[in-house]
C-alpha cells in the first residue's frame, strides 16, 4: 500500500491536538489529523463542557429549592431532564461543529477519522471508519489520545449495565437511586449534580475521606455539604459484588473493615479513575517508552525517547487537565516554530472541582508543605466572614492559604466556597508575580467582591 508522506502527524484531536494541528499547518507544514470518535476530545464531549453545563441546571434546581431564604419562595418548580440533556447536547454539538469547520477550512491540514495504530518507525496505518486503511508517515509525531475510564474488577460488576462519566451523559431521565463508586473530583460532581435532579444517591470511598489528596478540613468541609444536601456518603468503604434482584434492581454488596452490607440502587457510576488510551497505538514498533501504568514517557519539552515523538495532554501522565493539555500544545509549538526553550516542569497546576460551592486548588497543600518540612503559616477564613457570602446567602466553605514564614510568598491555596474558582485565580496571579501575602493584605480591592476578603483572609496572620 502506497504511504503518504507528511511534516506532521497528530493523533487525537484534544485540546492540545487541534490548534497544534492548526498552527503547523498555519507554518506551512503539511499536516493530517487523526481522530478516531468525535472532534474536540473529552472536554469538549464528555468532560467539561457537557458536565458544567449540566452543572448550571443543577445549580438551577438548587436554587429554586432555596429561594425562599431570600424572600422569594417558589411553591413548585420540576426538573426537566429531556430538557436538560437537550440543552447539553446542543451545546457540544456546536462546540464540536466549530472546531471541525475550522480544521477542515485550513489550508495544508487534512483531518482523517479512523483508529491510529503504530506498524514501523514514525510510520501509522489507520484503520479509517469507513472500513479502508490509509498509511501515513511523518519525521514529527504528536499523541494526544487522552484517558478512558479504568473499569475495576469487581464480581457482578460487568453485568449491570453501570454508567461511565461518558455514558452517563446520554441519560434523560434521572435515576432512581445512583450508586457513585469512586468519591474524588469526578463522582463528586455527578453525585451533587444527579441529587439535585432529584435521584437518591450514595457515593462510596474506598480511602478514609473523600477527595483524599486535598487537606483533611477541605475533606471534611466537603462532606458536610454534600450530606447537607442528603447525599448518603460511605467511606473506607469498598464494593465486593454486584447482582441483579427480582425486581430488575442492582444489590451492591459494600464491605466497610470486616462488615458486610448491601445496597440496593437502580444505576451505578464507575468513577475509580481513568487509564490512558495508549494500547491500539503499538509504540513499541516505533520504539517510544511507556511508564508501567501505560503513560507515555516524556522529557521536559514533552518529547519521547524517539526524536521527533511527542506527547500532549493526559495521555503523558501527571495532572489530566484541559488547561494543562493546552499549556502543553503551547509549548510544543513555540519551541518548534519559535525556536523558544520553553518547559513543562514547574509551570503552575491550578485546577478547580465544580462541585457547588467549587473548590478552586493552586500550589502545594497543607499537607504538603508539613511533608517537605516547610516553614509555614495557614490562613483560614470561614465564608460566614466573607460579605459577599453573607448577602447572597452562601456561606458554605472557607478561604485557605499556605504561606512562606520567612518570605510572605503564598506557597498553596484552596478556596472551597461560592466563586472558588475565580478566587483561586486572583491568589494565583499574586503567587505568579512574587506578591506576598502582606501587600495582599492592605490592597484595595472593590467593595463588596468575593476577593476583597482576601485582606481579611491575611489579617488572620501575624507578622
């Protein structure tokens, strides 16, 4: 079969794959894009956009549930899934339309659908869904096939029919009583987002506490206001087996230390993690390193141990975030087309949960810092103190910061609290540009925002 011969190859078009795609051909290169599903990757599909815009109808029920605390009770209000599912789907269907009509408007970029699969050095054969194959070749590669959700194995498990954070997505109906197996970022949102459209719901932890990488108050302070809302919340706790009963309902049976008891729920989430989506690629015919978990082995500049390989996003390891599969694009680019010398190590990792209220994370934790044997202070400022909090009648959560003793510079923050994100954010930059907490302190920031209780969040430090 004849092999066509091409600068660049990107396989995956996630949200490194499709402006690295752009900006390659935009060079001057002649470039193919290679996806093997839909346009955009899981953000655009089966991650952020279609789960936050999920989120704002759950944040909708909410508050109609709660607007009589402000004076304005609501006798009845319904929650319309078809709807909501309808409002979701045309969203990321003009995400996706967008971003594939301007992949294929691009002059030296061909976009190929089809399953990619190493067969010789730096050579692809892609199995094209309409059932031919295609040989492609190029001297630079870019992988950025993302992560699938890693299924665990448990007894009865594959016989439910249970949900993944991608086929959960296609339900119109809200489920009876949801089963979350997993209790980090992932099943938190689901969890919160399906109670409120009116499911029961339980999430198992197999850890001691939910979010176990976060500090145990952010933990706590979490599980509190999940519980709040009615959300049944079982941790250091695992289930064993899974089986059908007589009345088409699933019986989970959950061991807690040396205790057994059983559940029984309509749907089951799987939300244990995710696992990268590395093995159809066949590396090794081209002879690119994988860790023992299937991550793509990368150096600083994000390439391979095969000069001219690259990887970008989630498929490489470390955080699995859009902002950080960007970022790589980023770099990759401006160190190739830019002659830059740009690295992938020691950039921020700021990330945000859009549980409600969300948990904006930027820096090292609490825990982290007493591990290195820093020298620290914490400040800590309940939402109950913050104005802005107080007036809209949100004052779940705190303000947290990690700071340098010696130096004032902020080392880590966890806003977990109404616009934790955008709060986050602010400290961030402050961190970025060497602004200690001090000068935070007596800045002047507009009355009544959410940020300006950073002054009041560094007034609870002594000099």
């Amino acid at each position: 079969m004849k092999i066509t011969q091409y600068d660049a190859i990107v396989v995956g078009s996630g949200q490194a794959g499709v402006p690295l795609a752009k900006k390659l051909a935009n060079a001057g290169k002649k470039v193919i894009l290679i996806e093997k599903r839909l346009i955009g990757g899981t953000c655009i599909n089966d991650g952020c956009t279609p789960t936050k815009t999920w989120a704002a109808s759950a944040k909708a029920a909410y508050a109609a549930g709660k607007s009589a605390d402000l004076g304005v009770p609501i006798r009845a209000y319904r929650v319309d899934m078809k709807q909501i599912k309808k409002r979701k789907d045309n969203i990321v269907e003009n995400a996706r339309k967008g971003n594939q009509k301007a992949l294929e408007e691009t002059k030296n970029l061909d976009l190929i659908f089809g399953e990619a699969t190493f067969t010789d050095v730096k050579t692809i054969t892609i199995k094209l869904n309409n059932g031919k194959e295609k040989i492609v070749k190029a001297d630079l590669i870019f992988l950025n096939t993302g992560l699938k959700t890693l299924i665990p194995k448990i007894k009865g498990l594959a016989t439910t029919d249970y949900l993944t954070s991608t086929t959960i997505l296609d339900l119109d109906k809200a489920p009876e009583h949801l089963l979350v197996i997993g209790g980090n970022y992932v099943g938190l949102e689901f969890g919160q987002m399906f109670r409120r459209f009116g499911s029961k719901v339980t999430i198992l932890e197999k850890s001691e506490r939910l979010i176990p990488h976060e500090d145990e108050d952010v933990s706590e302070e979490m599980q509190k206001i999940l519980m709040h809302e009615g959300i049944d919340i079982l941790t250091d706790s695992q289930a064993i087996e899974f089986k059908q009963n007589n009345k088409k309902k699933i019986v989970a049976t959950v061991k807690k230390r040396q205790q057994e008891k059983e559940i029984t729920c309509s749907h089951i989430l799987v939300a244990t993690g995710r696992t990268p989506q590395t093995e159809t690629l066949n590396l090794v015919a081209t002879g690119v390193k994988l860790d023992d978990k299937g991550y793509i082995k990368v150096n600083s500049k994000l390439e391979t141990n095969v000069k001219g390989v690259y990887a970008l996003g989630d498929v490489k390891g470390g955080p699995a975030f859009t902002h950080i599969s960007y970022n790589d694009y980023t770099i990759v680019y401006r160190n190739l087309l830019e002659n830059k010398n740009y690295k992938a190590n020691n950039r921020p990792i700021p990330y945000c949960m859009f549980t409600d209220p969300p948990l904006g994370r930027v820096g090292i934790s609490e825990n982290e810092a007493k591990k290195r044997k820093l020298a620290i202070k914490i400040a800590k400022l309940p939402m109950t103190s913050v104005a802005r909090a107080v007036e809209t009648g949100d004052t779940r959560g705190f303000m947290k910061a990690i700071v340098d003793t010696k130096t004032k510079k902020i080392l880590g923050v966890a806003i977990l609290g109404a616009e934790g994100g955008e709060i986050m954010s602010v400290l961030q930059m402050a961190m970025e540009g060497n602004i200690t907490y001090d000068r935070i302190r007596y800045c002047v920031f507009a009355h009544p925002l959410y940020s300006e209780s950073l002054n009041n969040l560094f007034m609870m430090l002594e000099d």
